[in-house]
C-alpha cells in the first residue's frame, strides 16, 4: 500500500473535514434505507470507512456498522 495512506494522512483527512456534518448525512442514509429498502435495514457494511466517523454516526442510530479501510489509519 502507498505510504499516502498512512497515520499521517488520516490526522490531515479528520482535520479537512472537521466540519462536516456526519450525523446529518447518515440521517439521510438511515431516511433513504427505510423508504427503498426491501425489509428493516439494521446492519451497515462501510466500506473504505476512512477513520469512522459516519459507522460511528450509524452506530448511534442503532445500526450495527462493519467498516473496512485499505489504510490502517
């Protein structure tokens, strides 16, 4: 894996994006799974999850949230 996506690089992404809204975005997720889901969605798999922030927002909405990186950070 490219040294870009080392411990560093997840300090700088949390840091650019420290503003953002993820509970609101993750709101919107949780309206759009309970309007076009076939079925209760309570399990979310977030793929390049990055350092977690919307699995920890999901979490709080009572999802059960498996994240997945490329970058350990």
């Amino acid at each position: 894996m490219s040294e870009v996506f080392g411990c560093e690089y997840a300090d700088a992404y949390d840091l650019l994006y420290q503003d953002k809204d993820y509970s609101a975005e993750c709101r919107l997720i949780d309206r759009l799974l309970r309007k076009y889901a076939n079925g209760n969605v309570r399990k979310v798999l977030d793929l390049g999850c990055g350092t977690g922030n919307h699995a920890l927002a999901l979490a709080e909405q009572g999802y059960e949230v498996v994240g997945d990186d490329r970058a350990p950070g």
